[in-house]
C-alpha cells in the first residue's frame, strides 16, 4: 500500500481541524440530515430541488469530514528549532523584501493543511516557501513564481 501523505501544520492548525470537525460532525451532519428528512416529506424524489441540494451539501460534509480525518491521522506537529535561528524552516515567519527595491512582505511557513495566504501563511509547497526553505537572514534568493523570476534579500527570521 502506498504510504499516506503526511500533513504538516502547527500545534494551532492541528486544534483548528479538530474544532472543524467537530463541529461537521456535532451541528453541521445532524443540521443536513433533518433537511433531507423534511425535504423527503415534499414529495416526488425526482423533482425535488431541497432533497437534491440537501443530499449535495451531505456529501460536501461527509466528504469534508473525511478530509480532515485523514489530515489529522497523518499530521506532522512542526516544532521550531531554537538551535537554527535566522534560517528560514517550516513553522517560521520570515520577512523578505522584492528587489532591487519592493516593500517589505512577512509570510509564516506552514504545511498546505492550513496555508491561507490571506493571513500570511504560505504552504511549504509553494514556489516561495521552496526557495526560501533552509536560507539564511542576508542571503539573496531567486524564486521562480507562475509570473516569472523575483528576486529577493531576507530581511528577518523569526
């Protein structure tokens, strides 16, 4: 059998799956049920538009739960490495500016089971977080993106 992929995130991330699956599994699976219990009362299977958008969001839910199980079976805790200061590692935010003069951009590194790069945290799997993995502050990296090269200095690692 071929091995599982392993999920890294944070102690925090890890906490946030198992809220979300609680909740799916508490409110949001019984909350779907009763619908289709009650859109079944409608009638006629065939042309009732509740019963299908009911059974769809149960297996948007079902599926979603699954998801998150597995994610969790298979999470990998990422610990900081207070030995490896100023080098850039999963776990740590790391401050870069674009050169030769682009602003300042912070991003966390975290595994892809909770990137969300809208609160600065970018996935280990991502072209930036690659380029910058086991760089040091100072050092000038080259990071291939969809858009082409960019270039760019870390600033700070914390």
């Amino acid at each position: 059998m071929a091995q599982e992929k392993e999920y890294f995130m944070t102690q925090e991330g890890k906490e946030k799956l198992e809220k979300e699956l609680h909740y799916l599994k508490t409110e949001k699976r019984p909350e779907v049920v009763e619908r289709i219990k009650i859109a079944r009362g409608f009638g006629d299977l065939s042309e009732n538009s509740e019963y299908d958008a009911a059974k769809d969001e149960q297996a948007f839910v079902e599926s979603r739960i699954a998801q998150i199980e597995k994610m969790i079976r298979n999470a990998v805790i990422i610990e900081n490495d207070s030995e490896n200061q100023g080098v850039v590692q999963l776990g740590k935010s790391v401050t870069f500016q674009e050169l030769p003069d682009g602003e300042e951009e912070t991003y966390t590194i975290v595994g892809s089971a909770e990137a969300d790069p809208f609160e600065g945290k970018i996935s280990n799997d991502s072209p930036m977080a690659k380029s910058l993995l086991g760089r040091s502050v100072g050092e000038e990296v080259t990071v291939d993106t969809p858009g082409g090269e960019m270039n760019v200095k870390i600033l700070k690692v914390e």
